[in-house]
C-alpha cells in the first residue's frame, strides 16, 4: 500500500504541474492544434448534458486503438505505396499499385504485425509533411521494411494543419481526424490530459441511427449502420448518441468521490470532465476503447506498463481489475454535450473563456518581421488551398468568397510601423481584403485585376503593430482573388539576418559511414530568409529554400569537416554563420562492442534526479548520453550514486565502467516529482 500511496502523491503533483501550463507557449509536435481546435477547446460551463445510456458495462472490455503517429518533418522522403489488403486479413506489406505519396519517414522505424495489436488494426496514421505544418493521413498504414511504407487511403493533407486545425481524417466510421483526440506518448508521464480524446464504443448497444447515425464534428457513419443484420448496425435507444457526440463527465460530479484506484483512472476521469471524447468508431463488439499513440517516438501501450506495473487493456470483464473497475465507474459516468456545434465548441461560444479548464497555450506564431505562408493559418472559414504558379511559395489559397475569412498567429518582434505587403491575383476589379485584430479593422487593401488567377503581382498598406503576439484575420470584403503570402517589412534600412548552425555540435564525432543532419536557424529583423546555403569548406553541399532549413548529409567519409550555414534574406543581404567543426572516425570505439553484465542494478529507475549503483564490482567511470547519443554528463572515481538533477527529464544512457575494466549499458528514466 505504501508503493501505491507513493504513486499517487507523485501523480496528483503531475496534475498540478500539469494544469499550472497555461501561460507558457507550447510544442505543437506534443501538442498540436489550435487553442480553438475541436481537440483542445475544454467543456464550456454553459454545456448541456443529456444521458449517454453508458450504464451495462459489467461484462465489456477496454484496450486501445492505436493511430501512428509521424512528427519527423526532417526526416529524408519515403515513398508510400498502395497496398490492397485493406481488413480482408492479407498481408499489409507488399507494395501492390501506385505510390501514393511521399513523406518524412524514419528508415529504421517499423510497424508490421511484431508491433500493432490484433490482426487487422484500424491503422490510421499522421505524418508530418516536410514544410512542418501539414498532415498526411492515410490508413491502413503499415511498414515492413526500410525501404518504403503502404497504405491504401489518403486524405487531402490540406484538411489538416499542425498549428491550425484537424478536423477530418483517417479515423474509422466517423472520418475524423487520426491525430486530433489521440493520447500522446509522455502524457500519462507527465500526470495530465489537456486536450479532448477520442473513444470507440458498440454500435450494436449503445449507438443510435438517429440522423444518419452522426452529427457534427463528423460527417460520415460507419456503412450498414441502419442495417439491423450489418456488423455495424446502431441499435441504441439514446438519440443524442451518434458518431461525433462528445461525451463527457458531467460537470455535478465529484471525481474524488467516484471511487478510483489508480492514478492512470484519475488521470482519464479529470480529463474526461474537463475536455470529454468524442465518439469516433464501432467496435463492433462489448468493447470500450480510448485512442493512442504508436509510434517512433514510442508507445502509449508500454509506456502505461512501464508506469503502473500493469497494462492499459482490461479485457474480460471490468470488474476483473482495479484498472478495469476505474474503467467501468468511468464510462457509466458519461454524458452527451448536447449542445455541441460548430459555433459552440464543447457546449458554448468558442472563444468564451467561462469553461472548466484554460485554453491551450499559444503556439509561437509567425515572426513579423517575415513572411507568412497563407495556407498556414491557425483557422479560416470558407477558403481552399491549391497549387500556386508563382516565383515564391507552392501553395496559395483560393476559391474566396465574400465573407470569408482566415486568421494567424503573428509574434512581432519591434513595435513600429510596418509595411504589409500581399501577394495577390486579381481576377476581377474591384477586390478588397482587410486586416483586422480582434473584430477591428487594421487596414483596407484595394486588389486590381492583373488578367488571370495566376498573375500575381504585390499590394501594400502600412500598419503599427506593437511588439508581442498578435491574432491577425485577413477578411475577404469583396472577392474574385487568390493570395500567396504576407509579410510585414519595416520601413528602417534592411538588416542582415541571423544564421547559426544547431545541429551537429562543435566537436561532435561520428562514424563512417556517417548520416549527420545539419540544422541552421534563422531570423530576419525586417523581412524574410529566403534561402540557407549549407558548406564544407568551401564547397556547396546543400541549398535550402524552405523552413526549416536543414540537410541530411549522408555516406559521410572519414575526416576532419568544416561546416557553415550562409542565410540570404528578401532583400539580398546575407549572413555566414560561426564554424562547426566534425570528425568522423573510421570505427566507433565509445560505444560500440558493449559487454554486458547482470552483476549490476541501478535504482530507482525510474528516478527523481539521483540514481544510486548496486556492483559487486567497483564503478570508476559513468558516461551519460541522451537518445540521440551525445554524452551530456560524466563522473569518475568510485561511484555509489549519481546526480541527474542537472539534466532535462526524459530517457538516458548510461555507460558505465568498473574497475576491472567491463562495460555495461543501462537505460534509465528521469522524471518530475
């Protein structure tokens, strides 16, 4: 009971930590979306709650339904190629048709039928493009070897942005999306939940056929579902229970008083009150499921074991486990947010702030100075995304009628005037747009015809922004035109921008024949970067004209390099960044031919900061290095504990050297307390 107190002190100070996030600025590839994105907007206190009939539970069980989860923009290209098995049962693997599409896939990253759970996963899967702000999701996803990926459906990667919003997708019955709503790797880690999930329940019992079986955010019902003889038939008697009903905790109960025995049950019934889950396929049996993450990041699945000693699925029946009663208590909680919609998000107005938990953070939004790519917005209302035949920018948003609308996250760095300057069409005369902040007018943009949708020419007016972030909308008040991009330009003498090289290290060594990524960043004061030129010397090895800037130098021989980073902004000016220098060895001597030994522990594992060495030898020498393998800590002497509080939490390496000169590799975990 002691252990088990202990667990619970440590998650309810996560929950704290947790909830204690809202004024720092988030990770979109952690936690991706919108604030006001279906998946992150909380329970509105005005939400009207309607039964959800979730009360016959006693013999159903729970597991996971896994999406795969990519975010790895720099990640070098792969094709993904058309595989027919679908759910017929036959193999995933072989490419059988056309290449889909290409995306940034890790080489080594697997997922066949050694790691997905069943024989016929839903599989769905996102996949952050190159340009770091579209998703790709397509299902049935599998990759078998390193080559290349399969899969056999493809949503438009337009539908969902990163920083934007992901509404429709590669999720089962209801098309919604196969990221948003997705229990991510790390978060059970960190304590808390804060965003809305997603949850499978039986058609069969518990859903209803009423209006075409699904409502809004869904759009689509699984097929047959009318049909009282179809696997997927709705038979419930809740009319409010459809595909997309957001169920949630209702708002009169005391989640303290439910009766809970884990921390990971504490953990889903607070986010279930706060943010709810919306209801995104059939089961097709007595079967309840939450959405997670499977990955190359890791595995939602083994990360819950490796927490709490035991795992996410109760199958059987709920009463069979503690996990699975949490379960139970639960899903018999759950109510329908019957007034839903798109106008009010979680059940009132969408931007109110009178709701059950904060917003999510802001995203860190486009820096002004710069561009701003118009297809990157965080919402609109109305537009399309197309194909752009323009000198800068591949994508350009069309289709604009009057009314519409889109808005952006902007940082500006300098208060001052600005010139705002718009990449245009105008098919018509007589088009306008305005700029606007929070309902108010900014400026107004007179649009000329310049003969053709894709004559592009650029318009500008001044506007004083004051330095910090900004939620800009481009109104449309008279249409007939397409728009590539804006920037904001100040009006002082063109600065040179800045440029450094964040990847590889000064001095980092590696082995031939070496893969070494090379990252730049780059900021521009009063303009944009247009171009990043990576060198060796004196030789060229890579231009780069799109954020983020990198390259994957690969087959690297053995040798001394010397790597610089040359960044050229809008107006000509550049900026060479300092030296990295590299070496690449001809064999890996610090790493490499590890000897391991059972004649040594480390505990607690995982720990706080302070890990302490049981060896019936002694330990002269520990090496500690993060998952990307560089050495980020070093102790010699003889060695009883180890200090990690200088470290950022998360997964490390250790190698550790005893006195008789054997070698052994530990993998260890540090944690928040």
């Amino acid at each position: 009971m002691k252990k088990k107190y202990k667990v619970f002190g440590i998650i309810f100070l996560m929950f704290l930590m947790g909830i204690d996030t809202a004024n720092a600025q988030r990770d979109p590839i952690k936690w991706p979306f919108d604030k006001y994105s279906i998946w992150n907007v909380p329970i509105h206190n005005n939400a009207v709650y309607v039964a959800s009939g979730l009360t016959q539970v006693n013999s159903n069980s729970f597991n996971v339904d896994e999406e795969v989860v990519i975010m790895r923009p720099i990640e070098p290209l792969m094709k993904v190629e058309t595989n027919y098995a679908d759910w017929s049962g036959g193999d995933r693997c072989p490419d059988q048709g056309p290449t889909m599409f290409s995306a940034p896939i890790p080489a080594n990253y697997i997922y066949d039928n050694s790691v997905w759970q069943g024989s016929t996963p839903n599989a769905g899967a996102a996949i952050l493009n190159e340009d770091g702000n579209r998703i790709m999701q397509t299902q049935p996803f599998a990759k078998c070897d390193t080559t290349y990926a399969t899969s056999h459906y493809l949503w438009d990667e337009n539908v969902c942005l990163l920083k934007g919003e992901c509404i429709y997708g590669a999720h089962g019955g209801s098309a919604l999306s196969s990221i948003g709503g997705t229990i991510r790797v790390g978060e059970f880690t960190s304590g808390a939940i804060n965003h809305v999930l997603k949850i499978n329940v039986w058609g069969k019992h518990f859903l209803s056929s009423s209006g075409n079986g699904y409502r809004w955010p869904s759009n689509h019902a699984d097929g047959g579902y009318h049909q009282p003889n179809s696997f997927n038939y709705y038979g419930g008697s809740v009319p409010q229970m459809v595909m997309g009903s957001l169920l949630a905790i209702h708002k009169n109960i005391d989640i303290n008083l439910l009766g809970l025995e884990t921390a990971p049950g504490l953990i889903i019934a607070k986010t279930m009150q706060d943010y709810g889950a919306y209801i995104v396929d059939n089961t097709g049996w007595n079967n309840f499921a939450f959405v997670t993450e499977t990955g190359p990041e890791g595995i939602v699945r083994n990360e819950f074991h490796n927490l709490y000693g035991f795992g996410i699925e109760a199958w059987d029946n709920l009463n069979n486990t503690a996990w699975g009663r949490d379960m139970k208590r639960i899903l018999t909680s759950l109510y329908v947010i019957d007034n839903n919609d798109a106008s009010n998000i979680s059940g009132g107005p969408t931007e109110s702030t009178n709701r059950r938990a904060s917003f999510a953070p802001d995203i860190a939004g486009e820096p002004i100075p710069g561009r701003v790519q118009v297809e990157n917005y965080n919402a609109m209302s109305g537009i399309s995304v197309s194909t752009a035949e323009d000198v800068d920018g591949d994508l350009h948003v069309g289709n604009i009628d009057t009314g519409d609308w889109m808005d952006y996250n902007v940082e500006v760095g300098t208060s001052g005037t600005y010139n705002i300057n718009y990449r245009v069409t105008g098919y018509y005369s007589g088009g306008k747009l305005q700029l606007q902040e929070g309902g108010t007018e900014i400026h107004t943009v007179n649009i000329p015809n310049t003969g053709g949708w894709q004559n592009w020419t650029t318009v500008s007016n001044l506007a004083y922004l004051s330095q910090g972030t900004h939620r800009l909308r481009i109104y449309v008040l008279v249409a007939g035109w397409n728009i590539n991009w804006f920037e904001g330009v100040s009006s002082n003498p063109n600065q040179s921008p800045a440029c450094n090289i964040t990847a590889p290290n000064n001095n980092d060594i590696y082995t031939a024949p070496a893969s070494i990524t090379i990252k730049a960043n780059t900021s521009d004061s009063d303009g944009s970067v247009i171009k990043v030129q990576f060198y060796n010397g004196a030789t060229l090895l890579h231009t780069d004209t799109k954020y983020p800037y990198y390259y994957n130098w690969a087959n690297v021989a053995a040798g001394t390099y010397n790597i610089t980073a040359i960044a050229t902004d809008n107006a000509g000016a550049q900026t060479t960044s300092s030296n990295v220098t590299i070496l690449v060895n001809t064999s890996d001597t610090d790493i490499k031919d590890i000897i391991e030994t059972r004649e040594l522990t480390l505990y607690p594992n995982p720990n706080y900061g302070m890990v302490y060495i049981n060896s019936e030898k002694d330990v002269e020498s520990i090496k500690v290095y993060s998952v990307t393998g560089q050495l980020v800590l070093e102790s010699k002497g003889s060695i009883k504990s180890l200090d990690l509080s200088s470290l950022s939490f998360g997964i490390y390496y250790l190698k550790i050297t005893t006195a008789e000169k054997t070698i052994a590799i530990r993998k260890i975990i540090f944690i928040r307390e």
